[in-house]
C-alpha cells in the first residue's frame, strides 16, 4: 500500500508479556496478542535535511488511520520547516479497531492503557534499525498518556512529546454514568447496520463525526467498520460493525471499581483486583475508575521531554486540569525544565472539540511543524557537541571506556588524601 506522500508497510507486532491486569487474555495469561502497527515510510525525503521519527499514539476507539491526513500535510510541511520525516509509526492497541479483529477470542475484558506503552517500547527495539533519532510523540487523548508512560518509562527515548488533549486529569470525570463520550460516543451508539452504505450515511450525520475533516471522516469510515457476513458471501453492500466491540470500548474506558463501604464509614479497596485505585475515587463511591490519567498527572513533573500541548477550546476535559498540567510538566526532579525554561508550552483551538485533530487537520498539522522544527534544531545541536566533544577525546589520545577521563581521575584522586583511615 502507498500513498502520494509515503510507502505505507504493515506490521504485526508480538505484544509485552506479561499484561498489566491478569483479566487481559481469556483463560490463559501465556496468551500471545499482536499490535497492528502502520510504518507511513516517507516516498522522496529531503536530501540534507535532519530525518526525524515519529511515533503516534490515537484516542479510544479511533482507528490509527483515521490520522493519515495529519501526517500528509505535516509531509508537505516538513521541508519548510527545515525537518524531514524518516516515517511515522502507529498502533492499534490488542483490543480496539483493527488490534481487536486480529485478537479475537484471545483478549480478555480487562485491559490496560499502560499495555500499549511497553507494547511500543518493544516496537521500537524491533524496528530500530528503521528509526533515526531523534524520535517525536505524537499522542491524542489516551494516546498522550500512553507516550507520557512511555517517556517515563524511558525517558531520554523521545526528544519531545506532542499531546494532543491528553486526557491526563486529576480528576477524572465525575461519575463515568454522567460521562459525555463514554455515553454518547460509545454505549448509546448503534453498533450495527444492515450494509456498509447505511452505516457511513448514518455515522456521518453523528455530532461527534460531523465536524470532523471529511478527510479523516473518510478514513474512519472505512477502517472503523468490518463486514459481519460470511467472507465467501460477497455481497455488494455487506452488512457491518465497528471493528472497535461496544464491550472492549467501554471496558479500555472505564474498570470496576469494586470498593465496599464498612458501616463506620471507611472503604476497603479490593488491591488484588485494583492495586492502583486511588483511595480518592474510592471515596467518591463511583463503581468505575481507569487509574492511568491522575496516575500520569501526579508524574508529569518528572517528565524528562519537552512537551507542547495543543488543546480543544470545546473539549469535554477539565480546561483547568489541563492548564495546571501545562504548568507542572518537567518542573520536578528529571523533568525537562518546564514551560520556564521554554521546554513545555501551549496552544489552544477556541473552535476545537477533544477531537479537534481529526477536525482542525491544517492547524495540527502545521502546530506540530513548528515545535519540531525548533526541537530538531535544538536536538542537532546538541548531538553535534556531544559527537566533538568526544571525538577532540579520542585525538586527545583517551581510551574511553577503558580508563577513568581526566577530569574522573582528577575527582577521585582529589577524595583520597580526605578518606577516613579506617579497616574495611
């Protein structure tokens, strides 16, 4: 498969073990699940200009194609810019769009957004070869706290981080029964039709996809939807579902909680089932939690990449959370700096929804153009003082690796004459 911009090559790709919930595979947790991953593999890169990585993370539900016409303009944008693109790499987590069809009858009903971080992580070990530095994030909604994880699973692995309205909160949405994408998006849609035509006529006119790019609608369209009638059928207008199961949507969004309230008052939290609910939400009595968003809230400080946030004026996310999270990322012990010392910035779409990319194509596209240009400049600097300094070493007759540098032995030999002489 290719494109105008890029040769699009296919990958199954063998997922982490062991899962982060035992519920994650049905019956036996040896169970091996796959990510579909999609290497968009630039067709004509820009000689002379420094190629970049990126690595994409999407929102629940969302197919990873459903991105396709960001990563064309922001092709078409990159040489201006001074950036060329080496190729741009996306998942499907194991259970949702096309990551659910290939699992099938393996995956369980209790996942985690943690899963398709380490499943990335082992992504990149496998392709790296295919993968120049420096790397770029580019995550929307749960796809942004997946690359935080990621990032602080390893954090000098991505240069820098785009988010997308990461869904990183504090405090997620109150009671997920009152929740607006969890109820309309997901449990109250038609999960079915009686043939392809119908189901893109209808889905089309939804108020979550009627303000997309028709770009974007288009690619969802055909990639969200799979045929339920028998392959050897070929029926002209097969009938069709969402490839994305109304029960592994709801389930990649919410998790049982099972808190039980003593008569004094007190709650006892079930730890072997959650082990990561917050005593919080366990307070707030909700019989549903999904613990990855104030669990990377509370560690967006340490957050070693620099980070640009593009946020929805009209998202359905706390604005103020987000801000807040704005104004504590990279500011901890690790982090990158912070919006202080230029390393974290923002940029708000007054007109954008939570799923303003899929919106706003131009605008994201040309958004991200611009920090990568100033991080690629930023990162080629650095990589050039790092590769001198060594090489004046090496002239400098020093056998690194094999022998304490200069200023090393200079350190250690400065600590002896003040060592306490006493038996070991």
């Amino acid at each position: 498969m290719s494109s105008q911009y890029f040769d699009v090559i296919e990958h199954k790709v063998l997922s982490s073990y062991v899962r982060e919930y035992p519920g994650a595979t049905i019956l036996n947790q040896d169970e091996k699940l796959y990510i579909p991953v999609k290497q968009y593999a630039t067709r004509n890169p820009t000689p002379k200009l420094q190629p970049v990585t990126i690595i994409a993370a999407a929102s629940v539900g969302t197919p990873k194609e459903s991105y396709e016409p960001i990563w064309e303009v922001l092709s078409e944008q990159s040489s201006q810019f001074g950036f060329s693109i080496s190729s741009i790499w996306i998942a499907d987590p194991v259970n949702q769009a096309e990551g659910e069809v290939i699992n099938r009858g393996k995956i369980g009903d209790d996942p985690s957004w943690i899963d398709l971080s380490r499943d990335l992580f082992l992504m990149i070990n496998q392709f790296r070869d295919q993968m120049p530095r420096p790397f770029i994030g580019i995550g929307h909604s749960a796809g942004g706290v997946q690359l935080a994880d990621l990032a602080f699973m390893h954090p000098r692995l991505f240069s820098s981080l785009i988010f997308l309205d990461p869904s990183i909160l504090k405090t997620p949405p109150t009671h997920f029964r009152q929740h607006p994408v969890f109820h309309k998006y997901i449990f109250n849609r038609q999960q079915s039709w009686p043939s392809r035509s119908q189901a893109e006529a209808s889905i089309a006119k939804w108020p979550t996809h009627s303000t997309w790019d028709p770009r974007c609608l288009q690619r969802f369209l055909k990639y969200a939807l799979v045929e339920t009638s028998e392959p050897k059928s070929k029926l002209s207008d097969p009938p069709v579902s969402f490839s994305t199961s109304e029960a592994q949507g709801i389930l990649y969004m919410s998790r049982e909680a099972r808190v039980q309230r003593q008569v004094d008052g007190t709650v006892t939290i079930d730890r072997e089932h959650a082990p990561d609910l917050d005593p919080i939400d366990a307070e707030r009595d909700d019989p549903l939690y999904r613990s990855e968003m104030r669990a990377t809230w509370n560690r967006l400080p340490e957050l070693r990449p620099s980070a640009k946030f593009i946020l929805g004026g009209r998202t359905y996310l706390s604005t103020r959370e987000l801000h807040e999270a704005v104004d504590r990322c990279g500011t901890g012990l690790g982090g990158s700096g912070g919006a202080s010392e230029g390393r974290v910035c923002k940029v708000v779409f007054k007109k954008g929804s939570h799923f303003f990319p899929l919106e706003l194509v131009d605008e994201t596209a040309k958004e991200c153009a611009v920090w990568i240009h100033a991080e690629v400049e930023r990162w080629m600097k650095k990589e050039n003082e790092f590769k001198d300094s060594v090489r004046r070493r090496l002239e400098n007759g020093e056998r690194i690796g094999q022998e304490f540098s200069p200023s090393m032995r200079n350190l250690l030999n400065s600590f002896a004459p003040n060592a306490a002489k006493s038996k070991i």
